[in-house]
C-alpha cells in the first residue's frame, strides 16, 4: 500500500492533513489470553490451536498471526503505521457471565500493559468490557490507559434501541473519556455443516445491520458526542435508505460522528457507502489475520482519508 504520510496537495490546492496510516481493527492474542482459552472446557476454547465455539464451525488458528513480532513486520510492510487490535467478540466474552468472562478479559487488557511495559511502537488496543453486569468504574480505569484508544462492544448488545438504551450507561462511560466505540459483531449461530464463511456473511452482517438501525433510531440522542465506528461498513446498512423511505422511516442528515470501518470490503461496496454518507466517515480497517488491508483504488485524496484523516477524527476527533 502507499503511505500518506506527508504534506501533499489534493484538488483546489487544499492541504491534506499529516498523520500515522491507521488500520483501525486487527486482531492479536496475546499469550496469556491464549492459556485462558485452553483452559476453558466448553465453547469459547482452544484445543491445541482449533478454535471451537457453540455457534460455528471448529476453526484452525495460524499460531504465526498471533506473533507480535510477526505482525509488527507484515504491518511495516504494508506502510501501517499504528494498529489497533481488537478483541474477537464472536468469541462471546463480553456476554459471558462475569465471573466467567473475567479472567479472559484481564487476559485480553494485559496486552495493553504489555505494549507499553515493552514500547512496542504502533499499537494499541480497543478496550473491552462485560456487558451483562458492566463495572463502570473499572472501566473508566481502563480508558485512561495510554495504549487503550476506546471501547470495542459486540453490536449483539445492541440489536434494537431497548438494548442500546441498556448499554447507554457503558457508551457514556466512552463518551465521557472523549474516545471512539467500535461496533463488532457478536457470537453467530451456525451448523456445522455450513462452509467456514457463513457466519461472515449471514449473522455477523445482520448483527451489524440491526445495530446501526438501532443507532440510527435511538444512539445519537442517548450519546450526542460519542464517536462511534461500525465495522464491515455497517453490514451495508445504510445501502438499504431507499427500502427505508418506502416502509415509513427516513435516513436524515449524515451524523459526522459515526464512522464504517471497510474490512473484507474493496472498491465496489465502498464506493456504494460513499455515495450514501459520503467520504468523511469512512476508516480503514483490515480484521487481520482474518483479511487483508487494501486499497479500494479510488484516487490518493481518498486513500489519504481513508488511511489517515478519517481515521484521526475516528481515534481523537481531529479535524478533518
């Protein structure tokens, strides 16, 4: 990919902005959260490296996509300049019982305090957090962290505006550290006889879609300053403005604050967004180990929004 990293003109003679290529959403497990998951005697848990869990397939893990060391050197490769990892939530942690759910979250914010105690360059970590019985105040701790850039929730936490009105209390909690949500998907439901990509394409881009409606219902009133970014475009959701106008509802004005992170998406489907919310809310993120950065090849200004400007308004509200 090319960097966009220095001070170069776009059309009219505008300036584009300086800063770090983002990719906004890869995921790393750390060694600790790794001894956690073999552990574990039922769904989510590892078997050597087979990844089993209740509502898909057994998967077979790449123990080199969880080397730090590895990533750092695909990551420079690849001109990323900061990476944000992010927790897998269709693993199902954050909706675990608390007890339960504990340990592999101590786990998982350890990464944190490991990036910093080592000075790894370049990476930080989307905060995590129990959704069933949230500790506010522990979260709030968290926040503070200086590798910590906000808060990842499963967007099954928020399906329709009741439970966004649940979780409000949480994304508060975001709002007031002046950082961004991430919206992912959640544990899927599948049989095993269904190919290795289906959760991809059925549960996770539902989830995703009824999570951004959600938003679009009830989030903004609740949250009127947080940041918040949905991942894989939203599932497409905002595609479907013209059905909406037809069964009774209206997409309103773009909301600058929320953000469609690309992963698994290229050139067709990101145009597609553009043209519905425009370029301002779009970031990159890759889901790696799980696919690739790329660059949809929509011309440099875009590529320097996508990969830098977006997502510093995304990360710290800078200007675009």
């Amino acid at each position: 990919m090319k960097r966009f990293t220095s001070p170069e003109s776009a059309g009219g003679g505008t300036q584009l902005a300086v800063g770090p290529v983002a990719d906004c959403h890869q995921h790393l497990w750390p060694e600790a959260f790794i001894d956690e998951l073999r552990r574990r005697s039922h769904g989510p848990r590892l078997r050597g490296w087979e990844l089993l869990l209740d509502g898909e397939p057994a998967y077979a893990v790449d123990p080199a996509a969880h080397d730090l060391a590895a990533r750092r050197a695909i990551d420079a490769a690849d001109g990323i300049d900061l990476t944000v990892l992010s927790l897998s939530s269709p693993l199902g942690i954050e909706t675990m019982a608390p007890d339960e759910a504990a340990p592999l979250l101590d786990a998982w914010h350890d990464l944190a305090d490991d990036l910093e105690r080592r000075d790894v360059d370049g990476y930080a970590v989307w905060a995590a957090v129990n959704v069933v019985e949230p500790d506010l105040a522990a979260l709030a701790t968290t926040l503070r962290h200086p590798r910590v850039r906000g808060l990842q929730v499963p967007a099954t936490a928020l399906l329709d505006p009741a439970a966004l009105e649940r979780l409000a209390p949480v994304l508060a909690v975001v709002q007031a550290a002046d950082l961004p949500v991430l919206v992912h998907p959640g544990p899927a439901t599948a049989s095993d006889l269904v190919p290795g990509w289906w959760p991809a394409l059925t549960s996770y881009t539902a989830q995703l879609t009824a999570a951004w409606f959600a938003w679009h219902v009830a989030g903004r009133a609740l949250l009127p300053q947080l940041r918040i970014a949905f991942v894989g475009l939203a599932g497409l959701a905002p595609l479907h403005h013209e059905r909406l106008g037809q069964r009774g509802g209206a997409l309103g004005p773009i909301d600058p604050l929320v953000h469609y992170e690309t992963s698994s998406y290229g050139m067709r489907a990101i145009d597609a967004l553009i043209r519905v919310v425009g370029i301002d809310p779009i970031v990159h993120g890759s889901d790696r180990p799980y696919a690739l950065p790329t660059d949809p090849g929509l011309g440099d200004a875009f590529s320097h929004a996508l990969f830098v400007a977006n997502p510093a308004h995304l990360m710290n509200g800078a200007p675009r």
